[in-house]
C-alpha cells in the first residue's frame, strides 16, 4: 500500500486518540485535519505537541514500515510549520516518507 495523504492524516488521527486518553477531556485535541494543533487556539503546550508528534513518529513508522523522524530541526525552522495543523503534519510525514512531492 502507497502511504498518501490519507493514510497519513489517519495515522496522525490515530495519535491524537492516544494522547487524548491521557487528557480531561476539556483539553482534547481535535481529530479534525485541518483544525489548529500548535499555537493560537490550540488545546496543546509545548510538551503536549512533543506527545503527539512523539505518537505520529510511531504510528505513520508502523504504516510505512521504516522509522520516520517529525520532530527535528529542519520542521521546526520551516517557514510554514508542519505543525500547525493535523493536516500539515500528516504533509510533512508524506514529504518526509520520500512518498511525496519533490523537495
């Protein structure tokens, strides 16, 4: 199976239900692609943004059957964070997977 977006934006979903166990449930993170994950009207702090990339680094792994690396200094310095969004970070897994678009 080629890892899409799709695939991606599942994996990434998949992450955020596990991190969502460990939270109230007035701090869920939601599950929509496109709703803001870090910053200004996000339910997330810093480590809390550890936990889920943490979380999708193994998720999108098991899909692609090899380690993958989204926290690292490149995504950080970006000038469009992969991190904005789930939709964003399932991107940049794709990009960084070698299945998406050229660098």
């Amino acid at each position: 199976m080629s890892f899409t977006l799709e695939v991606a934006i599942e994996a990434v979903k998949n992450a955020v239900a596990e991190i969502n166990l460990s939270l109230p449930e007035d701090k869920h993170v939601s599950d929509d692609p496109d709703a803001v994950l870090f910053g200004d009207g996000s339910a997330l702090d810093s480590i809390g943004l550890v936990n889920v990339v943490m979380a999708a680094e193994q998720y999108v792994s098991d899909e692609i059957g090899d380690d993958i690396v989204l926290a690292s200094e490149a995504a950080m310095s970006r000038k469009r964070s992969p991190y904005r969004s789930l939709r964003a970070l399932a991107e940049y897994a794709v990009e960084v997977s070698g299945e998406g678009a050229e660098a």
